[in-house]
C-alpha cells in the first residue's frame, strides 16, 4: 500500500508555495473525485504527540510516519526537490519489514 501525505504538483501547477494542509486538501479531493482506491490510501492529517502514533503505526506493521510542521511553506528553503529540511522527520519503525 501507498500512503498519500503531500501533493507537490497537480496539473502541471508547483503547490509547494501553498501550505501543507492546503495541499493536503487538495489531495484528498483528488483522491476522491478520481475514485482512487487501493494500493493508494489517503494518510490523514494527525496534531499531538508523534511517539503515541509512531507506537500506533509500528503496531499496525506500518513502515514508520512521517512528520511535517504545517506551518512553513515547502520549496521556499533553497533545498533542492526530494531534500529533507531539519522541521521534517522521518520514523522507520524498527518492527517492519525493510
């Protein structure tokens, strides 16, 4: 299964300039209006502690969560595209299959 969190680029337009839950939105209308269904499943938007659903995900068998501050822009850091910036985290768990 494919885990959709972020939508970068729709209809040839960058979103990287909209906000994370505007382009998580967006997302999920995409998602929905073309019917999409599995291997490809919408990851919902979680606040709060990220260890309780780390332990939830690793639980689950999930491969690990991916974490995001909503309120920076992506693409304005001069990182270049598929780099992470220090406000992202990335959690493997230790109980999935590589």
């Amino acid at each position: 299964m494919y885990f959709a969190f972020d939508l970068l680029w729709l209809d040839g337009q960058d979103l990287r300039k909209h906000s994370q839950l505007a382009r998580k939105e967006l997302l999920k209308e995409l998602i929905d209006s073309t019917k999409l269904k599995e291997p490809i499943l919408y990851s919902e938007h979680h606040e709060g502690d990220g260890q309780v659903l780390f332990a939830a995900a690793s639980k689950l068998n999930y491969q690990g969560i991916i974490s995001k501050r909503v309120d920076l822009l992506t693409g304005r850091s001069g990182l270049k595209l598929g780099r992470r910036s220090r406000q992202s985290r990335r959690a493997n768990s230790p109980w999935s299959a590589p």
